[in-house]
C-alpha cells in the first residue's frame, strides 16, 4: 500500500469521528507489516481533555489486534499530529507519517516530528 492510498484511508476514517465540539474531524490510518490497516478518529468529550486523538485510537486498534512496537510501518492522518502523539509514534516505532501540511500530503520519519524523542 502506497503513503497516499494510507492517507486516503485516513480520510475516509475522519467521517466516522466524533467531533461535535470542535466539529474538526480528524481521521488515521496505521499499516501493519503484516499488511493490515487499522482505522482511528478522534473522539471528543465535553470534559476536553479527555478527548482522545485519531492516531491514538488507531494504535490502540493495533494493540487490540495483538500488534505493537515493531509491528508497524507507517501511519497517514488528515492533521499533522500533536506533540502527545509524535511521542505515541515513536514507541511504537513508526517508519513514516503521513499528513496533510499547509494543503500538501508530505511524509516524515517521527525522528523528523520529534528530535531528541524521549525513550526508556
């Protein structure tokens, strides 16, 4: 699967999110190296922060699915991801992100996203 057939999983994704408050309707894509896709969207709360991002209901599709760190290859998500979720990306050790940046889809590796990532 190419990084842009990933990103348009991404957007088909973004239409099942719950987002009434922000009404910003973010969608995810994570791919497998077994092949897989798994789909996240973010879900909103009135209690804000407990809202929870797209790649982050995606990944844990993955874990669910019984994959984790190693087991996955990139990722594509209609916003570029937050600070939380750059970190979130890189345990579970991504190769590529894709995202839609200043109108364009771009990829990056996470160590692009989030220099000097902290890790255990």
């Amino acid at each position: 699967m190419t990084d842009r057939e990933l990103y348009e999983r991404a957007v088909a994704a973004a239409q099942r999110a719950y987002a009434p408050y922000s009404n910003y309707f973010v969608g995810a894509a994570v791919l497998a190296r077994d092949g897989q896709v798994l789909e996240g969207a973010n879900v909103e709360n009135a209690a804000y922060p407990l809202g929870v991002c797209a790649e982050k209901t995606a990944l844990a599709g993955a874990v669910v699915a019984g994959l984790g760190p190693g087991d996955l290859e990139a990722i594509a998500i209609t916003a570029s991801p937050c600070g939380g979720c750059r970190q979130w990306l890189h345990e579970f050790r991504l190769e590529r992100v894709t995202y839609l940046h200043d109108g364009e889809v771009v990829t990056r590796t996470v160590a692009e996203l989030l220099p000097d990532a902290w890790a255990l």
